[in-house]
C-alpha cells in the first residue's frame, strides 16, 4: 500500500501513514522520503491526534436553541416532549449533520450517549451506525436507556422510557449487529439516577461485563446539577457516587458524564477506581450547572475527556471549541491561570477521551497508533511562539485536513463523502416540523 507522508507541519514536524497507522513522525531525518510516497503538503500547519469527543447525543441537533434559560430538569421536561415526536429518519437526519460537524471540528472518534427510542424502536441505534458510516468517523454508540416515568417518581413523561427486559433484549442485538471494537464500539449506558431504575444500573453493568470477551464500557450521567443530588438524598438517601458503587458502577471501564458536584474524598475514590469523566464546559455553562474540577481529578487518577452534550445545550457543536472554554472554566474556577494549560486540555480532548473510552489506539500521534491525524491551518498563528498555545487560545478553526485510519474524511476543508448543504437543510426542513 502506497505511504501517504504529511510534510512541512510546524509541529510536530512530518507523520508517515501506511495501512491505516502511523508509522513514523519527526523531522525529515526521522521520515526520510521513500520511492512512491504521496506526499501531503501542510506547510506552516499544526497537526495533532484527531481529538475524541467522549459525551454526545446526536440526535438533540434537530433541537437547538429550546430552553435557552432553563437548567437541566427545566430544559429536559421542556424537550421530552419534543423528543417523543421523534422518528428514525430525524435522528439519522440530526446524526449526520452533527457528526460532519464535529469532524469539521477535528474530531475522528465520537461517543454517541442515545437513550430515546421512540414508540420502542430501536432501529435508532441502526441508523446511528449509517450516519457515522457516511461521514467517516469512528462512533462509540452508547446504547442509551430510560425505564423510571414520571408516574413511578422519575423525570421524564412515561411515553419516553422503555421496559427493562426490551431494553437488555436490545442491547444485546445492537452489540450484535454493529460492535467491532475499532469502528463502531457498543457501550451499555442507562442515562442518568433520576430516569432509570436501580435494577436497570445492575442489569445493565452485569450485562456489559459478560457481553463479550472483556466486557464493554459502561456510561451514565452523574453529578451535573444540584437538582440530581436532592433527588437522589430524597429518594433514597445517599448521595449520586455512593449509589453509583452501591450498583457496581465504579472501576476502569466505567466513565462518567459531567462529574459536577463531587467532593474531595469522591474524587479521590474515583481516581482510585480509574473511573473516568466526560467534561463537557460548554453544556454546563450554558445550563448553569457548575464547572467539573478537572485538575483534581487529574491529579487523582481518574481520565478526563472532553464532550460537546449534544447542540440543545452547546450548540456550535464543535469540539475544538470546547478546550478553550474548558481552560477558561477552570481558570475561573480557582482564581488560577496556571489550573490547567492549553497542553492539558489538548491532552483531555485526545489521550483523556481515549483512556475514558477504554482505548489505548487512538488519540497520539505516536508510532503504533491509529492514523486519526488532525491538520490545523496553522498560518494565522505564525506570530506565536507556542503553536499549541496559539492553537487552543486563538480563534475558533476548523481542520483543513481530517484522517481516520489513514482515510481522509475532510480535504481542504470539506468533507469529502458528504454534502453538508445539502444535509443541513434536510434536517431545517425537519426542525420545522417542531416549532409547531
């Protein structure tokens, strides 16, 4: 197979791909031209590993800007009803724009929390998968869950939850039809402890780990607002962490969505448990729920990723621009320019996504590695000393080359299976249908 060599980068220098992998990365001396390479010319540019979004609902991009005042409980109970009206072919629809989206913003590998399945369909969880195929980048595909109405003391109305045995039967078909563990990855993901019930958590994790061979990675919203830790002290008189260990939910095949409100000793346990957290600044700005205390649990141990949340909540929908806001949230959060580094959040939205996600192949631009390569135009920010500074502080970008595993899904800055135009207003004339 030809070797497709990418020359001229300002940092970090040249990237050699062959077969999918990164097979060398240096200066010139360290990938010296061979006889039919295909060169890449990105002069002047900035390359890193294609980020990993590790938080994610797809589906939520038909629904941008409902809610816009509300906090978490408020916009859920606002847009269930929104979402209930939902069919296959508007999730595929929203699935498609925001995946091209994400990859535009320099993302090859996305976790996709989907936990609505209207009038029981799960033909979703299907359509999730083509979606992805089309634009090109891997998914992780949480196999969401809700089984708690609001008649039985939960939050979301009962047209929107679904039994528990259908949704075990469905999770098995979906890891079935579609996990490979490289491409498309089935996670078990129950949403959140004010929506499932507790024999669900059990099931589900029992389930992931006994699956297949080394088990699956779990996933479920906990600690993003103040309303989901009264609810769960009043109902049941423990606080969201300790009904998380309570129900098996804690070790390194687990992560976890937003991690808001905990405190010193849970970040510590988690950090012991390796438990991972999916950051997602944007959505918790916007929804008033708090920041995550991302250095503690980086110093603690635990992974840190960073997420989008779907466009109802962080509608640019970009991941690129979620490692600036996380840097400022956390700044703001102690007082302390030095509480996180532009390095640190590029490390959370790569190597820290990959480790929440259970994968040690992608997210470094590292020989052995997957060739998931993000090309950054890198000739705004010639003036700056420090390019990775430059990058993450300056202006908001999109990539203008985007490879996973070596196959390039964004050229020149467009997507290269896609019309976006055109799936865009496919998907306005589809939003439309909502309004009413």
């Amino acid at each position: 197979m030809t070797r497709l060599v990418l020359r001229g980068a300002r940092w970090p220098g040249d990237v050699a791909v062959e077969d999918g992998w990164i097979t060398a990365v240096g200066d010139v001396a360290s990938v010296p031209a061979l006889p039919g390479d295909e060169v890449l010319r990105v002069d002047g540019d900035l390359l890193t590993a294609g980020l990993v979004n590790t938080h994610h609902h797809l589906y939520q991009r038909i629904t941008r800007g409902w809610a816009a005042n509300s906090t978490l409980f408020g916009w859920l109970t606002t847009l269930y009803p929104v979402w209930a009206g939902l069919d296959a072919d508007d999730v595929e629809a929203a699935a498609t724009v925001a995946l091209a989206e994400l990859a535009l913003s320099g993302c090859t590998t996305a976790a996709d929390h989907h936990y609505l399945v209207p009038r029981g369909d799960d033909s979703v969880f299907d359509r999730l998968v083509v979606a992805a195929r089309r634009v090109g980048v891997r998914l992780h595909l949480a196999r969401g869950s809700m089984d708690l109405g609001e008649s039985a003391g939960g939050l979301p109305p009962d047209a929107v939850v679904e039994d528990l045995d259908a949704i075990l039967a469905s999770t098995e078909r979906v890891v079935a039809a579609h996990h490979d563990g490289v491409d498309v990855t089935v996670t078990v993901a129950p949403c959140s402890p004010f929506s499932v019930t507790p024999q669900l958590m059990r099931s589900s994790a029992e389930l992931a780990r006994a699956v297949v061979p080394g088990g699956l990675q779990l996933h479920t919203h906990l600690a993003e607002t103040l309303d989901e830790e009264r609810d769960a002290l009043a109902r049941f008189g423990r606080r969201p962490l300790d009904l998380l260990e309570d129900w098996g939910w804690l070790g390194d095949d687990v992560w976890l969505a937003h991690g808001i409100h905990f405190d010193d000793d849970e970040v510590a346990r988690l950090g012991a448990a390796r438990t991972g957290v999916a950051h997602c600044p944007s959505s918790n700005a916007r929804l008033g729920a708090g920041t995550c205390r991302v250095a503690d649990l980086r110093r603690a141990g635990a992974p840190v990723g960073l997420g989008v949340d779907g466009s109802a909540s962080s509608e640019p929908g970009s991941l690129f621009g979620e490692l600036r806001q996380a840097l400022y949230a956390a700044r703001l959060r102690r007082l302390d320019p030095t509480e996180l580094t532009a390095a640190d959040v590029l490390d959370a939205a790569t190597r820290g996504g990959a480790a929440c996600l259970g994968r040690d192949d992608v997210g470094a631009l590292q020989v052995g590695m997957r060739a998931d390569v993000a090309v950054w135009p890198g000739e705004d920010l010639l003036d700056t000393p420090d390019p990775l500074a430059g990058l993450v502080l300056g202006p908001d970008r999109s990539v203008r080359h985007l490879l996973v595993g070596g196959r390039r899904v964004v050229v020149d800055g467009e997507l290269a299976g896609l019309d976006l135009r055109a799936a865009r207003a496919d998907l306005a004339r589809r939003a439309s249908r909502l309004f009413a």
